[in-house]
C-alpha cells in the first residue's frame, strides 16, 4: 500500500480497517514533506505538532466507537492567501511576512469540524496574481513531473503538494483559472465551484467578483466530497447562497448516457498546441463512447475575455490592496513585488477620472455578454468542453520576461471566472512527457451533474 498516494475515501476506509492510525498516516505526510518539498517548495508554514496532536483526537474518537466525516484524519494543506488562526497567512508577499491571523477562513473551520488535518500552507504566486508560481516572494515552487518546469499558478503549490502526494488534498482560490491550470499543469484534479457556493470570507481578497476557493485533489470523488465539506450559506459572506445541503457523490456513478456535449469551438484555435489539442480531441471521443450527444457551440464574445479581465481584476486588485497601507495593515508597500504593483497601477489607472467609463464601464458592459454566451450555450448543452491550458507546462523563466505569454496560458479559463460558472479540470493524456488538462464547464450550481459527467469521463480514460 502507497499510503501517500491514498485516496479520501481509501484513508477512510484504511482507518475504519485499523491498516494504519490517523496519527501513523499523518506522520507518513510528515515525513514525505521533509524528504521531498525541500526540492519542490511547495510548503511554506507547516503545523506539523498541532497536525499530530489532531490526529491523535481522531484516533481517540475512533477507538471510541464516534461517527465521524468523510475527511476525519485527511492530511490537507492550504494555500495561503486562506486565512489559519496561529498559523502565519503571508499570501506569499513579504509585506504580510510572519502575520499570524487571529481566525479561520469559513472554509478552515469547516474543514477543522470535520476533524481533517491540516498539515500546513502552500506557496503561490503573491496575492494570487500569476500563472506560473515565479511570483511568490519567499520561494518558487517547482513542476514535481518535471522539476525543470513551472507547477503553474497561482495555486502552483497546491497543486504540487498534491501532485507530490504531500497532501491528500489541499484548498486554494481561483480568480481567472488559478485552480485548474495549476492542476491540469501538474496533473491532478482541480475544481472551481460555483460564484457564492462557497464562502470566502478569510480569502486574502485578490478580485472580489471572481475569487472562488475550491479543492485540489487526487481525483473528481475527492473533489465531490471536499466540495460537500466545505459548501453552503456563511452569515459572513452575503455573496454566498442558501441553498439546500449540498450532495456531490451521490449520483457520481450513474451514467452519463444522453448527457449533451457542446465542444466550444473558439477554444479550438490558434495557440493551441496540437499534442495538447490531440489529447483533449481524443478525450472528447471517449464522451461519445460514453453515449454523450456531442455538438460543437460558440462563444462568440470569448476572444474578448482576456481583455475583460485584465480590466476587471486589476480594478478589482486596486481597491482591495488598497488596505496594505503599512498603517492598517501590512508593512510599507515598498514590500510588494513587481506584478502586485503593476496590476494596483493598472487597477487605479482604468478606475481614474476620464477613464473608468472608456474602459472600465465598457469592460463590464463586455462581461455581460460574456455570460450571455454562456446562458445562451446551455440552453442547448448540459456541459461544455475544452483545454484547460493552451500548453503543457513550459521551463521555468521561459515567459517571466513576456508578460502577454505568461497571460495567455489562462486564456480558456479566465471566461468562467467572469461569468460565475463552475469548472474542473481533469488530466487527460500525456505530450512532451507532461501532462495534458481537460476543461468541463457547468451551468451555475449544477455542480453535480458537472462532478458525474467528469466521473465517468475519469473512470473511461483509466480503463
């Protein structure tokens, strides 16, 4: 037994069986961590004392006959733009470096009444704004695949603790793609909810219309119950939505048979490599095989999302980091880094007098249709399909100098993010020995039909 590359249910059941205690595997992670992340950097505080220390509570439980969760004795990590009470929260940037927030973030608790272990913090771009994981401030995580390659961002870390199988899982934020690049990148599965499934409140705020915090995991069963752990309505976060208690897993398994495909057509074009092309062409085939109804659709207005966002998120970008003034917050903003204050610039320039109307009015009006396009496509769709990255992952330095490459890798999923859809991606194949990622969008809050579609694309691409 691999016990690092377990899956959540699989620990469950290990620790329902007596194959190993909570406190046995925890100290596995434990020691997977110290052996490897000192070459992959994908840590940047751990709680290794405290993780045991709750491991041992979970054995308590156990051996005392407690019903527990689905997560009890899960080894977890989370990046750390995700506020931890006493455990430091930098957002990767040397302005917040060695704050130690005095509260969880909603979903910490959750995951902390679940009784899952968190082992620690993983790097990221700083305040989340990257696609390659070079902009953290203390370290750059590195491709566990291909150590020679970027993990991609802003959840690099994440991702790569995940790939390394130094977290069974791990959560982290995704405001234009930061979930699933990194993990389609790395190799592993990476999931956006929803816009207001899951509460943000304790999310070191990047862009607050498009932030969303969703699981890395192993794989779409993971998914589906860490998504379940940590979903619903938080007296804290208005933007989140009342809705009934969530269930994830329980149709995972059914057929997908008759479950309309629409392939959108834009994500087809130029800058898509083609072994990545192949890969995900070869993937849509297994959907047919499944008995899926496969049509292509357009969205029309995609070719402008990336415009749209690089509008939208600085603005956004601007006025939330306008608290780390060195005076509430944060040391002197001299501490940010080069891509934190060119986006606050960007941010303050579009939201300036004789400006905001010509282009930040116009990017919303832009928007809009964009998420037209995507109500208009499921009207005759349950899911759309697609890339998640346009490459595989590229050699780390190789897009640090050009700034328009490095923001193109997010080009296929920058749109969702602006629209509020959910998303996963899923690996789907292999070109230049990296691994390729595979896109399923959902309409809004039909995360279960989008979590049993990816499923059973999931279980055909292994057989």
């Amino acid at each position: 037994m691999k016990i690092n590359s377990l899956t959540i249910g699989e620990v469950g059941q290990g620790l329902v069986d007596k194959d190993f205690s909570a406190k046995e595997l925890t100290q596995n992670f434990i020691d997977q961590i110290k052996n490897k992340d000192e070459s992959i950097h994908s840590y940047l505080a751990t709680n290794f004392d405290i993780a045991l220390s709750a491991a041992a509570r979970v054995d308590t439980l156990i051996d005392n006959g407690e019903k527990l969760g689905k997560l009890a004795g899960v080894p977890a990590a989370i990046k750390d733009v995700i506020v931890t009470k006493d455990l430091t929260t930098t957002a990767s940037s040397k302005i917040l470096e060695n704050f130690i927030p005095p509260y969880n973030a909603t979903v910490v608790s959750k995951l902390e009444e679940e009784h899952a272990i968190i082992l620690g913090k993983n790097n990221s771009d700083e305040f989340a704004m990257g696609s390659s994981n070079e902009n953290s401030a203390y370290e750059k995580t590195v491709n566990p695949v291909d150590p020679t390659r970027v993990p991609g961002g802003s959840s690099g870390g994440s991702a790569a603790a995940v790939a390394a199988d130094m977290a069974v899982f791990s959560l982290a934020s995704d405001t234009g793609g930061s979930i699933r690049q990194p993990a389609a990148l790395c190799g592993v599965v990476g999931l956006k909810p929803t816009y207001g499934r899951v509460s943000r409140f304790g999310l070191i705020a990047m862009a607050s219309s498009l932030d969303q915090i969703g699981p890395i995991t192993h794989n779409v069963e993971d998914a589906a119950i860490v998504l379940e752990s940590i979903a619903g309505d938080d007296i804290y976060d208005d933007t989140t939505v009342a809705n009934k208690p969530a269930d994830f897993t329980t149709d995972l398994k059914k057929d997908i048979k008759g479950t309309k495909v629409g392939i959108v057509k834009e994500y087809f074009g130029e800058g898509l490599d083609e072994g990545s092309k192949k890969a995900v062409e070869d993937t849509i085939k297994k959907l047919e095989e499944l008995g899926c109804d496969i049509e292509e659709v357009n969205l029309p207005h995609s070719e402008y999302a990336l415009a749209v966002y690089y509008i939208v998120m600085p603005a956004e970008v601007s006025t939330n980091l306008a608290r780390f003034d060195g005076i509430r917050f944060g040391k002197s903003r001299d501490f940010f880094g080069d891509e934190v204050k060119k986006r606050i610039i960007l941010g303050t320039f579009v939201l300036s007098s004789g400006y905001q109307d010509k282009f930040f009015a116009k990017a919303n009006l832009a928007r809009q249709l964009i998420r037209d396009d995507f109500d208009m496509a499921f009207e005759k769709v349950d899911v759309l399909v697609g890339p998640t990255s346009p490459t595989v992952a590229w050699k780390i330095g190789e897009k640090v100098d050009d700034p328009l490459k490095m923001y193109l890798s997010d080009i296929y999923t920058v749109s969702v993010n602006l629209a509020g859809n959910p998303a996963i991606s899923i690996p789907c194949g292999i070109d230049q020995d990296m691994p390729v990622g595979f896109q399923i969008i959902g309409k809004h809050f039909e995360e279960a039909k989008l979590l049993q579609v990816a499923h059973n694309l999931e279980g055909a691409l292994k057989a």
